[in-house]
C-alpha cells in the first residue's frame, strides 16, 4: 500500500501534463470489443483514467479496504490507473488462492524499473514474473542452504553469539533510553547476512538506523511510478527510472561489492574454511550483480532477561498506538524504552 500513497503525489500534477493523451487513449480504447473472457470481481465504480485511487484513505489504505470487503465482500477489484487489482481481504478467500489456484496466482506484477536491471529477473526471487525453472532454483537453493533444519542448526552458534551481543548492548544501556526497533533490526540483519556470507552488516549498534534507511531505500526503489499505472501510454518516456535503476546498482555495489570480490578472491587460490550462501552461489556461476541483488532483495531472549521501563511522561496508559502504513505497518512514533537489568530471583 506504499504504492497509493505515491500515487497520491503523482495525481496532484498528473491531470495537468497528461490528461490530453489519456483521454485520447480512453477513447480508443472505448471503440475496442471487451475481452468476454477476463472475468474479474465486482468492485466500486471505476472512474475514467485515475480508476479507484480516490476510495483510498492515503495515509491508511488498510482501513479503506476493510470497509470496501463489507460492501463488496471478501474478493474486489479495484483499478489503479489502467491496472485492474483483485483484493483479498479473508483468511478463507486467500487460504483458497494459495493451497487450490496457487498456480494460477503464481505470477506477478514487477514494476517497470525491473527492466532497467536484467540481473534482477536472474537472481532474485521476488522479481520473478513467472515460477519458471530459474526462480524454482533460486528458491531451493535459497531453502535448502538458509532456512532447511540443517542450515538452521549449523547457524545455531551465529544466533547465540548475536543474541548474547544484543543483550551485552542492552545492559550497557541501563537507564537509557533505547529504540526498540534499531536493536532488533540489528539483531535480525545480523543473523540473516552471518547466514548468507558470514559477516555482520551492522558493524555496530548505533548504525543500525542508517542501515535500515539503507535498506528501506533498496525495496523503495520498486515502488510501481505513475508509467506503471499507464504502461501502454508511458511506458517509453520513463525516463526518471533509468537514473533509479543507476542508483540502485550503486548501493548494492557499495554494500556487497568487497564482501564478494574477497570471498572470489579466497576460493580462486583455493581457501575456504567454511561453506556458507555465498560460495553456495559463486559455485554456481552467479555474476557478481546477480549476487549483489538476490543478498539485499532477500535481506526487510528479549523480554526475559529485562524489565522495560517506559521513558519519563509516559505509562502504558498514554502510549501512542497509533499505526502509519507504509512497506509494512508500523507504529507511528517509533517505541522507545529503557531497560533495566532484571536480578536473578534469590532462594
């Protein structure tokens, strides 16, 4: 839902350049026969050209959608721009598409600026239009050498050294305040890339932030632009996601470049000491941006050990709960706390 809120900004100033040669097209294409054979949910009215942009709360489409399923049921569509989207908004109705018709809803949409990076469709999961033999290797590789039992317990010792780490920073923090969600980003970031190449990405605590804005950034950058909405129309004056596309190869250049460079290096003449994702894909003939792309596109004890105080002013009777959607759903004002060394209990 990160994409209607772009799309919000984008109709503010699209109207004025672009509304001519819309309606041109929405004309002709009017004149056409309808393709009898797409059937699709019903869905609220579509308005000409901007389609169902203005049903949506921008700043909480979640909700928006929630109230369009009590009117239209459990499976809607809606169209953003000329792209026709079927909602699914109960457990039962996405049970059935995933375990009976998963084929069927097996391809994807992939934004534009994918086509400015051909490495993408090569090496990463989530850029795959189809499950086709590629995205079928990438995807055993990725769960045999990363999430199967065996990878899981070969990592194990990773996990508590991370774990232990986290809490050693914590107690050096008692009686500061500490924001929650820096330190598990951390944490988590840490494990997934000690797993993928056998380095810590976060090489210290107080750039976690920076990371994840790093991060943030990366899955940004495939955010659907206002050609993606009229691709037949705009889709060859795209012109701002080359530069999108030169950005995005930069920072994972900037990010896995040396990692991956000294990883060849060391198997070239012969060294490795210990097999991890990354030798799994340099074995295999990954290209040095094939592996730059599938590592970040795969890259987004606590509560026992301290009691957590809230920072002075604040109880859990005026805590913010607030939400503020955007690539995920989160909290508004970001959870901020103090923790404090919990004694062991004497006998």
């Amino acid at each position: 839902m990160e994409i209607v809120m772009n799309y919000y900004n984008y109709l503010l100033f699209f109207p004025i350049i672009f509304m001519p040669p819309i309606i041109l097209l929405f004309l002709v294409n009017r004149r056409r026969k309808p393709n009898d054979s797409l059937q699709i949910p019903p869905g609220p009215f579509s308005w000409p050209i901007i389609g169902n942009i203005l049903d949506l709360d921008a700043k909480k489409p979640h909700f928006s959608l929630a109230n369009l399923a009590k009117s239209y049921g459990p499976i809607f569509s809606l169209k953003f721009g000329a792209r026709s989207v079927v909602v699914v908004s109960s457990s039962t109705a996405a049970r059935e598409i995933y375990k009976v018709h998963d084929r069927e809803f097996s391809g994807r949409f992939v934004p534009q600026l994918a086509d400015r990076i051909p490495q993408v469709y090569n090496s990463a999961i989530a850029m795959s239009k189809e499950c086709d033999e590629r995205w079928r290797f990438l995807r055993s590789t990725a769960h045999t050498e990363l999430f199967s039992s065996q990878a899981l317990e070969s990592n194990s010792k990773f996990r508590f050294q991370l774990t232990k780490k986290m809490l050693d920073f914590l107690g050096s923090k008692e009686g500061e305040v500490v924001k929650i969600a820096d330190v598990l980003f951390a944490t988590i970031s840490n494990g997934l890339t000690n797993a993928m190449v056998s380095k810590d990405i976060v090489d210290c605590w107080s750039k976690s932030g920076e990371v994840k804005k790093t991060t943030k950034r990366v899955i940004e950058f495939f955010t659907p632009g206002i050609a993606d909405l009229y691709p037949a129309l705009l889709g060859g004056l795209d012109f701002w996601s080359k530069q999108k596309a030169a950005d995005f190869i930069n920072i994972n250049v900037e990010m896995w470049g040396n990692i991956v460079s000294k990883r060849r290096e060391r198997q070239n003449v012969g060294v490795i000491s210990s097999r991890d994702f990354l030798d799994v894909l340099i074995q295999n003939s990954f290209d040095d941006y094939q592996i730059y792309n599938f590592l970040y596109l795969l890259l987004a004890s606590l509560f026992n050990t301290f009691d957590w105080l809230h920072p002075p002013g604040l109880d859990s009777s005026n805590l913010d709960m607030s939400e503020k959607f955007g690539i995920t759903l989160a909290k508004e004002k970001p959870l901020l706390l103090i923790p404090k060394f919990r004694e062991p209990p004497t006998n």
